[in-house]
C-alpha cells in the first residue's frame, strides 16, 4: 500500500480531469489507447487515454505524478501489475486473491482502489463471446504467472469438473493451487504429468507465444470438440493457437478478445458506463486481418 498521496487525499472529484492513461514497459505497441478512444466514442464519454513508457522503477513516481495532476484512472501492465497491486489504497476481493492489479482508479474520497478486471474479462470472452459453457468440463491452464493468477478465481466459479495448472516450474504452479483451494479443487503438475490427461478447455497463459514457442505438450491432451485459448495475441495465429488447429480443436482463438473485454470491465469501474465490445473486437481483428 502507498501512504504517499496524503497531499491530494481530500481534492474532490471534480476538480480533476477525465485523463486516463496505460503504464507498462515496453508499451509503444499497447492497443489500449485505440480500444479507449473507440469505447469513448461509442458511449460518449469525454476523456483523453494516452500510452506511457514507465519502467517498474519509476512506477510510484509516474502514478503519484498522474494522479496528483488530476488523473482519474491508469491500466498497469508488464511488468507493473504486482508494483500496483502495492501502490493501490484498497483492493477488489479479485485483486486481492490475483496479487496483481491492472486497474487503478481514483474514488471520490481521493482513495486509489486496485482493481483486476483480467478474469473477467476472460470470463466474458469465453462465455459471451465465444459461448461456452463451463460447468462440468475439464480445465487445463498452461502457465503460473501472474495471468494465470488472476483467471484461477473466475474459472472455479464456473464449477468446473476440473482445473490443473502446469508449469514449467512445477512449484510456482503448485503455490497457486494451495492459494486457490479453499475456492475449488485445483491440481498442479509439470508437463511431463500431462501424458495421458485429456481437456475440453486448454488456457496458455505461459508467455512462450511471445517468442513463438510451445510448451511440450502431449498427443491426445484436447477433448473432441475441445476449446484452445491463448490469452497472448498478435496479427497472425500464435503458435498455440496453431497448435489447438492442428489438434482438432472446434475452436481454437487468441486474446484479442480477453484484451478487449478487459477494458470494458476498467471503463465501466472508470465511468460507470459500459460500452459494448462485440464491434470493437470485430474491427481490432478485421484491421490486424488486413495488416497480413
Ligand atoms: P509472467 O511472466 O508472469 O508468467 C509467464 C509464465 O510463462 C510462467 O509460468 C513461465 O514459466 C511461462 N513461460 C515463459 N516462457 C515459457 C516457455 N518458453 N515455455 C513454457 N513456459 C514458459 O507473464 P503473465 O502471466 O503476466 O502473462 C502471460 C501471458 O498472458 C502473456 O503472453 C501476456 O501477454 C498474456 N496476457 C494477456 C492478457 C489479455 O488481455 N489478453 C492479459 C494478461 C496477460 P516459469 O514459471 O517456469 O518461468
């Protein structure tokens, strides 16, 4: 928690301008500005979201700049989530139980509340967007990082039949899973454990897509009619998501759409209104289409 903000604590609402902003680092390719301006635009909200480079060791500094000049709200990304989750005054039940923050927003009594709308905005990808229905079905998440921490909560209240993390270090897989327990059954393993194990629901929250590797995964893992979802995203298809083609997947999709519903989650909690993302989704994917 930060103490370091007594000096504005009282300033109220509105005296400060609607600016929003995302820090991250590197940040020049984030599409959180386009995704904004076009939510702005449907909902006729006046705001400016600009995109700032902020390294993890200027993070308190760059907030408590923004912040101080008036701004209303920042989304934090790589590798600031967890320095977030610190600065926040107080925290959502989902930024508590994720340990990494992706939304601040500044509340009427000049507080800062930490919010995590990651899981979310999965959540409303996989079930709105894509129409799944989760209850009952076996769930695999590739990954123990800070991604897969925020979407563990989410998931188990869909009731699955089951949910395994796998990691490459199987132990930070394992931490999760004792974190996360008393929600729901969890199980946590290596890749070498998978052999033999099969899923309808297969999430790669590793950042292996980012370099476009794969984690070691066996023949037979996805169920018949089964679903791959890469919570990365780039122009062309990741390597997993081609993987989850060339595996027989019904479908197999990127993040594009997690990215979009996560910040209608933060505008909704920024201005009370929530825009609608199925045409946002649809253009962001028709423009990186054409960009091929
Ligand atoms: P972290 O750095 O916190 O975690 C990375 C994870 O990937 C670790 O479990 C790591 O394993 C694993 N990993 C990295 N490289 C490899 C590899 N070559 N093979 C196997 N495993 C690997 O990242 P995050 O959790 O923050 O992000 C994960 C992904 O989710 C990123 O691609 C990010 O862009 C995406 N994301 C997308 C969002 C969206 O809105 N669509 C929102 C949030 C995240 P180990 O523990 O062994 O090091």
């Amino acid at each position: 928690m930060n103490d370091n903000r007594n000096s504005f604590a009282n300033i109220p609402d509105s005296s400060l301008s609607d600016r929003y902003a995302v820090f991250g680092h590197p940040i020049n390719h984030s599409k959180s500005p386009r995704i904004h301006k076009l939510f702005a635009e449907q909902t006729g909200q006046n705001l400016a979201y600009s995109a700032q480079d902020v390294p993890a060791d200027n993070f308190t500094a760059a907030a408590d700049a923004f912040f101080s000049a008036g701004g209303k709200g920042l989304n934090c990304t790589v590798p600031l989530k967890e320095l977030a989750w610190r600065y926040a005054d107080r925290l959502s039940e989902a930024a508590e139980a994720a340990k990494a923050v992706n939304t601040l927003a500044l509340t009427a009594d000049g507080s800062i509340l930490g919010e995590n709308t990651d899981g979310t905005g999965l959540l409303n990808d996989l079930t709105a967007n894509l129409q799944l229905n989760l209850p009952g079905t076996a769930i695999l998440i590739l990954g123990a990082g800070g991604a897969c921490r925020g979407i563990v909560a989410p998931l188990l209240k869909q009731k699955p039949a089951s949910l395994v993390i796998a990691n490459r270090t199987p132990a930070k897989a394992h931490t999760i899973a004792d974190d996360f327990n008393s929600l729901g059954a969890v199980d946590a393993c290596g890749y070498d454990a998978l052999a033999g194990r099969c899923f309808d629901l297969i999430i790669n929250a590793t950042a292996a897509s980012l370099s476009d590797e794969l984690p070691p995964l066996p023949a037979g893992l996805l169920a018949e009619n089964g679903t791959c979802y890469d919570l990365a995203y780039a122009n062309r298809p990741t390597a997993f998501v081609r993987w989850g083609l060339a595996n027989g997947a019904a479908k197999s999709v990127d993040g594009l759409g997690m990215l979009v519903e996560q910040a209608a989650e933060a505008f909704y909690i920024w201005r009370g209104v929530r825009p609608a993302t199925a045409p946002v989704i649809g253009l962001l994917d028709q423009e990186r289409r054409e960009t091929n």
